[in-house]
C-alpha cells in the first residue's frame, strides 16, 4: 500500500519502506520481552525475536533496503538492561548485518536506558529521541520534537502501540493492529507505526482516550487518522478512526 511516491507499507507487515533512503522502519521491538517476564515470575514462550526475524527477512526480499531505522524501544526494561534483552539484542544486530543491512539506526525510546554503552561495540547509530534523515523525522513519541525540527513536512513516531477493535457477528471482540495516518497541521504529515513486539496487546484507538498517551494528539485528532490495519499478507484501509468508533 502506497503513502504518496515514496513511502509503502509492506503488505501485511509492519514495516514501512521509504524508497528516498532505500530503508527499512518499524518501531518497539520489545527485545528480551520474554526473559523479563520470566524474572517477575511470568512464563510464556520465547517467540518475539523470531516473529521479527521472520517479518525482516519477508520485508527485506520485497525491496532489498540497505537500511533499516528502529522507531523506538528496541529493548523493554526502563531501569537497566536484562541479560535476555542485551542477548537478543546482539543476536538481532548480528542478523541484521548478516542479511545484508550496511546501516542500522535505533532512535531511542523510553524503553532504551542504557542501550548507548553497546554503541561501539555494535556499530549500529543511536540517537537520542529523534533524528532526521533525508526528508523525514523519526522520532519515538513520548516526548515533542526539539523545535528546530518541526518545520520537517513528514513525521513518523512510534510509541503509541495502535490497534482497532473490531466485533464480529457474535459479539466477539477482535483486534487489529495497525498504521495510523493524518494531518498534523501546517501542512505536516504523521505516520504512527504499529508496534512489532509479538506480545504487544495494542491501544485500542478507537475505543480509548489517546490524548495522555503521546504528546502528539495536543497537535494531531486521531479521529481524522485513517487506521491501515495489518491483516494475512495484506495492509486494508479502515477509513477514519472517527468513524469505527463505537457507541
């Protein structure tokens, strides 16, 4: 699915490519999800990092990118970093390199304390908060841009974990993750990804507040945010959010 010339959203994946940079963007990664879990006590299955594998290596044969930009939180503890998440974390870098990507570029995210000191030692590029790259501003999303980067026309964040509710004939709630998609003012343009995290339980955009999520909506309505929703091998355009509200 096509945003304009030079933005596609990879069919049924959550992945954008911009074909200006010839890369790769997703966001909130999660990494080492399951293994912190596992020292609160909670037990589940170690599927994250494949899932992600899984969904790079279907977006990278599509159009073979030489860059890839992490939108935010790429690891999940906010206090230190968990054994688990530095193991995935250097076993996803190395995949990376190994595939073919001569550029990776983490934009931190609230979730990404002390993620600077494996900068090095990776090579991967780390900037804090935000970063601009050729036309466009990458930034996670829990906190406003620097002002000096505001009169960039597209905006594309993280952060907030988009998903739709939907009910089926018998009243069964299901959700659908997806992209969101508007006006930001100004004539400016936001792109919110949805998050790639295999455990991510999503914000229900259509059915919750948004406005303490991200200061972004003091500036953008999602109501007037179309919600491109990622199905089986297929990205479908759910129109505004505004209007799947429900009563």
């Amino acid at each position: 699915m096509k945003l304009g010339k030079d933005i596609d959203i990879l069919e049924g994946l959550p992945i954008l490519y911009i074909k200006s940079l010839n890369a790769l963007v997703c966001s909130d990664l999660h990494l080492g999800f399951e293994g912190v879990m596992a020292s609160k006590g909670i037990f589940i299955p170690k599927a994250n990092l494949k899932k992600i594998k899984s969904e790079i290596v279907k977006a990278r044969k599509m159009r073979m990118p030489d860059t890839i930009i992490i939108d935010g939180d790429i690891k999940n503890e906010f206090s230190n970093v968990h054994v688990e998440e530095f193991n995935e974390f250097d076993e996803f870098v190395k995949f990376l390199k190994s595939i073919g990507f001569k550029r990776i570029v983490l934009i931190k995210g609230n979730h990404d304390n002390f993620i600077d000191r494996y900068r090095s030692s990776t090579g991967i590029e780390i900037a804090k908060q935000e970063m601009k790259i050729g036309k466009y501003l990458f930034f996670h999303g829990e906190k406003m841009p620097e002002e000096n980067l505001k009169e960039v026309k597209t905006w594309i964040m993280g952060h907030v974990h988009p998903a739709i509710a939907v009910y089926n004939k018998v009243g069964v709630k299901e959700k659908l993750f997806c992209f969101l998609v508007g006006k930001l003012g100004k004539g400016r343009e936001l792109i919110i990804l949805p998050a790639m995290n295999f455990f991510a339980g999503g914000v229900e955009v259509n059915m919750n507040r948004v406005r303490d999520i991200s200061p972004i909506f003091k500036l953008a309505d999602v109501n007037d945010m179309r919600a491109l929703c990622i199905g089986e091998g297929e990205t479908l355009d759910f129109g505004k959010v505004g209007k799947l509200r429900y009563k």
